[in-house]
C-alpha cells in the first residue's frame, strides 16, 4: 500500500498541525514495513516573494502553487491531507482513494467574534464531501461538520488524536529542569498553554489574582508566547513565568514540574495539552465544552469556561488535597491509554484497507 502524507508549508506556523501529520508520518514509516510511506512538504514559489504581505504571501502559496506543485507526484494508493485548510487540493491528488483529518472549524465557529468572512477556509471545506473519507479528530468535531458543511455523514469518520511517546509519567529531575527555566523550586506552579484567544488566557489571570488573594506562593507557568492583547495587573506580574519557546522534546517536563494544568477554553476541536498533561501524571482542571470532555473523561475537574470561582476553587482543592490530587493523577494515566499511539495508528491503517477493498481497480 503507498501512501502520501499533504503537510502544511512551514511557513504557517500551525503547530498542532504539523505535529499531527510528521507524527503518522514518521510513526508509519517505523511500525508499518509492508506500506510504503511517503510525504510531501510544500515550498513556497519563488513568485510567492513578490507579496509584501504575509497573508497574501500564504494565500498565494496555499490556493494556487500548492496544487501546482502536486499535479505531477506519482499516483498512490493513499492521499491524505493533514489539515482541512486544504481540502482545496482534491482535484489534484494523484491517488486511488482520497483522505483527509478536520481539526475544528475555529474561522467559521468564531466569524462573528473575528468580524471576519472566511470565504477562503469555506471554499476549502466545500471540497469535504467528494473525499473518500473525511477523518474527524472528535465526535465534537464531527457535529460541527455536519452543522456547518454539507458533508454527508456516512463519509465521515471518528478517529481521535494520540499523542507522542515522549508524553509518560517517567520521573525527572524537577530542580534541574526548574533551574534551567528559572522557575522558583517552592511554589506551587499551574500551567497554562498557547496564545489563541479561544484558550482563554483572560479567564486564567483573572483566576491567578483570585489564587494571589488567598495564596501569594502560587504561579502560573505559561508555556507559549502568550496573549499580548492580555495587561497583567501589577500584583500578579511577579508571578507569571512565561516560556515562548520550549523544544518539543522539552515540553513533557513542564508539564511534570507542574502541580496542576489549567485549561479553561472556549473551544477545542481536539485538546492536546490535555491528553498531554494526563499523560505525564499532571492533573488538569479544564472548560466543559466542545471536544473537552471526551478527551478528560471523569479524570478532571470540569466547570463553565468562565466560572471563575469555581476554577479557582478547584485549583485549590488539588493543591490542598494529596488524596484528592493523587485520585485526579492516577484517573489521567488511565484515561490518557485509551489514546493509544499503536491504536490509533492501527485503526487508521484498517480503515485504509477496509476502502481499498471496497474498490477493484
């Protein structure tokens, strides 16, 4: 079986995405010899220079060079698309069966919040329905397809995210690592992640003031660039350490110097940190929408995305509580293996096969 891996161009910055697609890539290409794994990683044209603005730039790479540079690439049995920003590029994949993953619809769910009419992003997702199968990362993703493209439901498929092995609960050595980050050794330390405005970081400071009143010895460790958009009021300036960048390999001991993962999104067409942080034996108190709650299971502590009391009362009761906070930790391990590497893989695989084997070529 030859199978063709369509990545995003470098340039997009789309972190989860790529992550996604180099992981089928290079996860296959070691447990699955009797397949022949290729992939393909867009350039940006020459011409694509002559655009001052980045957007432009990306629009210019993404709608028109792309399937210009892939008319030519050898048939394969397989095409799968990595992101659904690139549904676009159906007509012009080489292959028996054609494929694709949707993340979420985060232009189209938030377009009035954005004041913006992603004509673009439908376009592209008006191309879903022509695909053999279009792959859902969550059943909350999957009703959001069926809501917002004409998609019909029997071409899509549920096949939730995994993650990379480097996620476990293997001890470290916390003053090292805190030491290296310059992160104070006795306080206690919540994490929180990325810089979209979804994640909800005005909610999460909001909350460390309400932590500051109670407890000066808390922290936040904000893993990412942050929302610069966010003033952080004087009081709690001294205690928010931020990291903009983390080596990916790296990233598995922030989460395990950290006492709790706060979470609390808007929306998530998956929620990776979660499963993240569940793996390495962080527990996690997050939102309770979208994707979330298939992902957290009963092994978080869950409230409204803007419940700032309760956010915080359940932040504290994990510091307070090592029975409670042991409970949380050993219920994320558990929940975190039903996201198995090997299943997931597996799955996808057989799912490839059972429609190669509807078909005579």
């Amino acid at each position: 079986m030859k199978i063709n891996y369509y990545l995003t161009f470098e340039g997009e910055n789309k972190i989860s995405m790529n992550l996604y697609g180099r992981q089928l890539v290079s996860y296959q290409k070691d447990n699955f010899k009797d397949s022949e794994i290729n992939y393909y990683l867009p350039k940006l044209s020459l011409l694509s220079k002559f655009f001052f603005s980045n957007i432009w730039k990306l629009r210019y790479s993404r709608y028109i060079s792309y399937p210009h540079q892939i008319k030519k690439l050898p048939k394969c049995d397989i095409a799968h698309i990595c992101d659904h920003q690139y549904a676009h590029l159906y007509p012009y994949l080489n292959s028996k069966l054609k494929f694709i993953t949707v993340h979420d619809l985060v232009p189209i769910i938030f377009q009035k919040k954005l004041n913006k009419n992603p004509l673009l992003f439908k376009y592209s997702l008006s191309k879903l329905k022509y695909f053999t199968k279009v792959l859902a990362v969550s059943n909350n993703t999957k009703k959001d397809i069926l809501k917002y493209t004409d998609c019909p439901e029997d071409k899509i498929e549920v096949i939730m995210e995994c993650i990379e092995s480097i996620f476990n609960d293997n001890l470290i050595e916390h003053q090292n690592v805190l030491k290296k980050y310059k992160i104070p050794l006795n306080k206690k330390k919540v994490l929180i992640t990325g810089n979209i405005f979804y994640k909800n970081h005005e909610i999460s400071y909001k909350i460390l003031e309400k932590l500051y009143e109670i407890n000066k010895e808390i922290i936040f460790i904000h893993m990412g660039n942050g929302n610069k958009k966010i003033n952080l009021s004087e009081k709690i300036r001294n205690n928010v350490f931020t990291l903009p960048f983390v080596n990916r390999e790296e990233v598995p001991d922030i989460y395990k110097i950290s006492d709790v993962l706060l979470f609390p999104s808007i929306y998530e067409g998956f929620g990776r940190p979660i499963l993240e942080a569940m793996s390495c034996g962080t527990p996690v108190v997050c939102s309770n929408n979208s994707s979330i709650t298939e992902v957290a299971g009963d092994a978080a502590l869950t409230c409204d995305y803007n419940d700032i009391k309760t956010f915080t009362n359940n932040i504290l009761k994990l510091l307070s509580n090592k029975q409670l906070q042991q409970k949380k930790i050993n219920q994320g391990i558990i929940q975190s293996k039903l996201f198995s590497i090997n299943k997931f893989h597996n799955n996808l695989m057989q799912i490839y096969k059972n429609e190669l084997g509807k078909r005579k070529y």
